[in-house]
C-alpha cells in the first residue's frame, strides 16, 4: 500500500467510525424514546 | 450472466467510503416509499404515538434501502453493463460485493426487528415480506425472467402505505389496501415509459423488459391499458366512500392528465432522436402524481377531521 493510500484508508476509516458513532448516538436517543413511549401507553 | 470486470468479488484494500454505503440505499427511490408510507400512516384512524410513528417510517425506509442494497449486491454484473447504473458503488469498483451484501442483510434484520418492537409484529413481518418480495422475487427471480416482472415486482413497492397502517392500527382495511393497488397497478405504466428510451440499455444487458422482448408497439399499448385500472383504483377511495370530496375532485383531474398523457405515448410512434419527450413526461407526471395523490389524501383526511 502506498503512502497515500494508507491516508485514503485513514482518512475514510475515520469518516466510518464517525458515521457509525453518530449512529449509535441516535439509536441510543430512539429506544429511550421508545421506552418512554411504550411506557406512557401502558400506563 | 456477463461478468464485468471491474465488480470486485474479493474484498478491495481501500475501504468503501461512508456516502457508497448511502448509495446503496437509493435515496431517491426512498422519497417516495417513505412519503407513502407516512401518509398511510396517517389516515389510518387512532393515530400513533409520534416516536412510535417516526420509528416505523425509519424502519419502512431502513428497509427499503435494504432492498436497494440486496439488489444492487444481485445484479452488480448487470449494472456494469448499463448507463444508468454503471456508476453505481459495486461496478464503479468502489466496494465488494461482500460489503454490499452485509449491508443489506444486516439493515434488514435491523429494520424489521425494531418494527417489531417499537409497533407490533404483524407490521414487522409486512415489512419482512416486502424484502423478500423484492429481492427473491422480483430481483432474482422476475427480472432476469419474464418481460412482466415490472407488473408482479411492482407490489414490492406498494408495501409502505399498507405497512404504515397495520404499524399505527395493527391490522388490515380497505383503505390501505386500495393504496396498495394504486402503487401496484402505477408501477407498470411508470416503468415502461421509463424502459422505453432506455431500451438499448436493458437490451445489452440481457434483461427481459418488455421493450426489449415485446417491441415499443406493444409496450406502448400496455402503458395505456394499464393506466386504466390505476384510474380506477385512484377513483375507488372516494367512489367506496372512503375518502372526501377534496380527495375525490383532484384525484380525478389528476387521473385524467394522467390518462391524456399515457394515451399520448400509447398512440404515437416514436422517431429516430425525437428525444423520447411524451415518455419522459409521462415518467415525470408519473412521479408527481403519486406524491400529489397521497399528499391530497392526508390534506382531505384531516379535513374531514375538521
């Protein structure tokens, strides 16, 4: 691998994980929505 | 099947970047999926909780970019071989075929489970269904087959709308199911004018579309006859008393224009570098159409609301 691929590589390594975090964020933010939800019509 | 050279079968050393992922859900087909299913949503009576509603039109869409993704894993050697596609992630050489597959498999289980869970299940196994339908068969089976895979393939589509009412009620009724047939018998029409100036594409990759394997004349007729009972599925909401009038007036006008456009294309005989206009309005029109129907029925639902 070439020195600047290596960079691509990284480069969109990083831009992954980024992605995969905010995504994981939101899912996290969904099921406590959902939970308060589910909550709120059982009650 | 031709295999295309630059498809990688093996995984690539750079990484995919994040937007081909985003690619491989066909965005622009998830508009109207989640527009339908949303305004399926929403006329069903009850209403749903607002999380709960928003998780189900992530889900329809989670789901439809799932297909999106499953089929372009499927028919990667196919798209190489075409204009409209050949820039797509897999033939461009920008991913594997093992990611694309992953991807897919995975937003799938992802989608229908939290479906499941946020909604009830019977939403959940529509939604399963409609993937399957989509990628066993219509992608695998259909298309690569028969010139009416558009026709039977076109009720992948039709799911969201029925979805999104079993998802906020939990089960099936009229309404929904004439939604259903407006999308499923729109499908046809709006596909083949489509198929129709990209013939030479579907003719050198081999598939079967009815341009291809019946000639422009007949699919010409086709799209006309078709329209037909799309007309009529469009008018019964408000014929079976389901609807308003609102929905009832404009779904009738925009009907009609539809109707004058697919006759328009039915009728005529098509030149060398006329520039397919009449077709490529009607697929225009086509798009518009559905939006605009959907959109006056949730305008007229609240109305009657009122």
């Amino acid at each position: 691998m070439t020195p600047q691929e290596e960079q691509i590589v990284r480069k969109r390594q990083k831009s992954r994980a980024l992605i995969v975090a905010l995504m994981l964020g939101a899912f996290v933010l969904l099921i406590y929505g959902i939970s308060i939800a589910k909550i709120a019509a059982g009650s | 099947m031709i295999m295309a050279s630059n498809v990688a079968t093996t995984p690539n050393i750079l990484p995919a970047d994040w937007r081909d992922f985003l690619a491989l859900t066909k965005p622009s087909v998830m508009r109207l999926v989640v527009f339908t299913g949303l305004c399926g949503m929403l006329v069903a009576p009850g209403g749903i909780n607002p999380v709960l509603g928003f998780t189900a039109i992530l889900c329809i869409a989670l789901a439809a970019g799932a297909s999106g993704a499953l089929n372009q894993w499927y028919e990667a050697d196919i798209d190489a071989l075409m204009k409209r596609t050949e820039k797509r992630p897999l033939p461009a050489g920008r991913m594997d075929r093992q990611s694309a597959l992953h991807f897919g498999v995975g937003l799938s289980f992802f989608s229908v489970l939290l479906m499941g869970f946020a909604t009830n299940w019977f939403a959940a196994v529509m939604l399963a269904g409609s993937i399957l339908f989509y990628v066993i068969i219509y992608t695998m089976w259909l298309k690569p087959r028969t010139p009416q895979n558009i026709v039977i393939g076109g009720a992948a589509g039709a799911f969201p709308p029925l979805i999104g009412w079993i998802a906020a009620t939990g089960h099936v009724a009229p309404l929904p199911v004439l939604l259903f047939l407006i999308i499923f018998l729109w499908t046809p029409p709006h596909f083949w004018a489509l198929a129709l100036w990209v013939r030479p594409d579907y003719a050198a990759a081999g598939i079967p579309m009815l341009p291809v394997v019946a000639g422009e004349r007949t699919t010409r007729r086709q799209i006309f006859l078709y329209s037909i009972p799309m007309a009529a599925a469009a008018i019964a909401p408000w014929a079976m008393g389901l609807t308003g009038n609102l929905y009832g007036v404009t779904a009738a006008v925009l009907t009609a224009w539809f109707l004058y456009l697919a006759a328009k294309v039915g009728i005529r005989t098509a030149v060398e570098d006329d520039g397919m206009k009449p077709e490529k309005r009607l697929f225009a029109f086509s798009i518009l159409y559905l939006f605009l129907l959907f959109g006056i029925l949730l305008a007229d639902h609240w109305m009657m609301a009122l």
